[in-house]
C-alpha cells in the first residue's frame, strides 16, 4: 500500500546486472513496500537476464510494480545512439529500442529513452535531425505496440539533443504521437533550465513522470536541492502524474535507500504547512 504521505504515485530506479544481484534486489523491493513506493523501473544491460515472466513473479511477491523499463545501460553496454551520424549504427539504435519495446510491452509498462539519444559533443541540429529520423521509424511501432515512450531531457554534459524541456516540448509537437511523451528530471533540469520550479509549471502538459534526483547526482535527501519548493509547485499547478528516485549510490543501496526514504517522508508531511521558500529558491 502507498504511504499516505506521499501525494503522488513514487517509484524507484535501479539496477539489474546480474543474476548474482537477485537476493540484494529481493531486499531492495522488500524495503520499497515499507516505505510505500509503489513500484520500480529496472535497467537491464541484457533483456534475456531475466524473463519478463519471472520479473513479474518477483515483483508481486513484494506487491510491487513495474513502471518503467529504463534503457540507459543497456544502450552504454551495446554501444547504441539514436542519433548515429551512421545509418547502420543507428539502425541497430532502432532494432534495440524495439527489443526494449517488446520487453515493456510484455511487462505493461512504458521505457524510458535518456542516453539512448545518443551523447554529447555533436551538432545538435545534425543530431536533432538523425534522431527524429529514427523516431519516426519506430513511431509506427510504438503505436501498435501501444507502449509509453518517454524522452527525458538530458543536461549538455550527456546529450546534444532535448537537453530542456521547451527543447523536448519542440520535438513531441513534432512527432504529433499520444504514447510519446517526455520525461522531466530535476537534477538536469537544476543544470539547464533558468528556473527548475517555473519550467516544471510551463510545461506539465508535456510530462507524465518526473525523476527526483538531488544536485549532486544522489538521492533526494543526499544533496542540496529543496524538494519541498519542487513538490509545492506541482501541487500548486495539479500535476497528476507519477515520480520516480532516481541516483548515484553514496554509501550503499539499501543505506542510500532508507535515507531518502525518510527524507522524502519528513518533507511531504510539511506540505500542508504555508512556505516560506521562495519559489526562485531552486
């Protein structure tokens, strides 16, 4: 059961390298559902780890969800970039992002494209380009698969494309497609955008989910952000939509875990009382 402090639907990013990682992972899961998150999104660097079958078994025994396939590494461990300056190197882009597809299909989810875009240091309006390209190759694919596809914004020190949301916004009016959606994140949003709460409010129409990650890379609650203006100002506007933790490990996973847990619990259960941050504070 969702804990009632909470005041939207919170998952949780995390890892799956290898089968040897199961029993920690059991424990992840198990603290998850005490702590009321509501499910997970998994990056897999090989889909045939583990079945989407057995995931699933795994998931219910903890009564846990999967929200979001993340495809970051998975895209770093096979070398693929949507928007290659090489036709068959993108094209091998394209036949990944379509396994992943399958894979969250099969789980009932959606997947997240972030390093998958390709990375920095190239032309944006080149790589702006090749990947609508691909895009529109899987567009077709995505809608009769009917998959939730979420291109997050990612900070200039990862990608040369989609790196604001005004930048993703200009690219989902283009591709005109109701499963592609963007995907927003405090931590590249603290790097890029003039102010994180405005641009949050401008264009929440754009994303259905929002990664909650401190300045420093690490959970929230590990760094120096101020959720609690972050979190007023999607209240303020009636988002609707999900959250999810998303970080570097700091000292250990469950560690890591326990700590943003019970900030983020502290910091919702003050919602209710007038701020006195202002909002240009993040």
């Amino acid at each position: 059961m969702e804990h009632s402090l909470f005041p939207f639907r919170t998952g949780f990013q995390c890892v799956l390298e290898s089968k040897e990682q199961l029993p920690q992972l059991r424990r992840l899961f198990g603290l998850l559902h005490r702590e009321g998150f509501c499910g997970v999104e998994l990056n897999l660097p090989d889909l045939d780890l583990i079945k989407p079958e057995e995931l699933k078994s795994l998931l219910n025994e903890y009564q846990m969800k999967m929200n979001m396939l993340a495809t970051g590494v998975y895209a770093k461990t096979h070398g693929l970039s949507l928007s290659s300056g090489i036709p068959e190197e993108r094209m091998r882009a394209v036949n990944g992002c379509k396994r992943n597809i399958d894979y969250a299909a099969s789980m009932g989810c959606g997947i997240i494209i972030g390093f998958l875009k390709g990375g920095p240091g190239s032309d944006r309006e080149v790589s702006e380009r090749l990947f609508l390209e691909s895009m529109l190759e899987l567009k077709p694919y995505i809608e009769e698969k009917k998959v939730q596809v979420l291109i997050e914004a990612t900070n200039h020190k990862e990608a040369s494309i989609i790196r604001t949301l005004k930048e993703g916004a200009h690219v989902i009016n283009f591709l005109d497609c109701p499963f592609i959606q963007l995907l927003a994140d405090t931590y590249h949003m603290n790097i890029e955008e003039p102010s994180l709460v405005d641009s949050l409010s401008e264009y929440m129409n754009y994303y259905p989910h929002l990664h909650i990650s401190d300045d420093n890379r690490a959970y929230p609650g590990l760094g120096s952000l101020d959720f609690t203006a972050i979190y007023r100002k999607l209240m303020e506007c009636g988002y609707k939509g999900t959250v999810a933790v998303e970080g570097n490990i700091q000292h250990g996973l469950l560690e890591d875990t326990q700590i943003c847990a019970a900030y983020l619990h502290k910091m919702c259960s003050g919602l209710h009382t007038p701020s006195r941050v202002p909002s240009h504070a993040v």
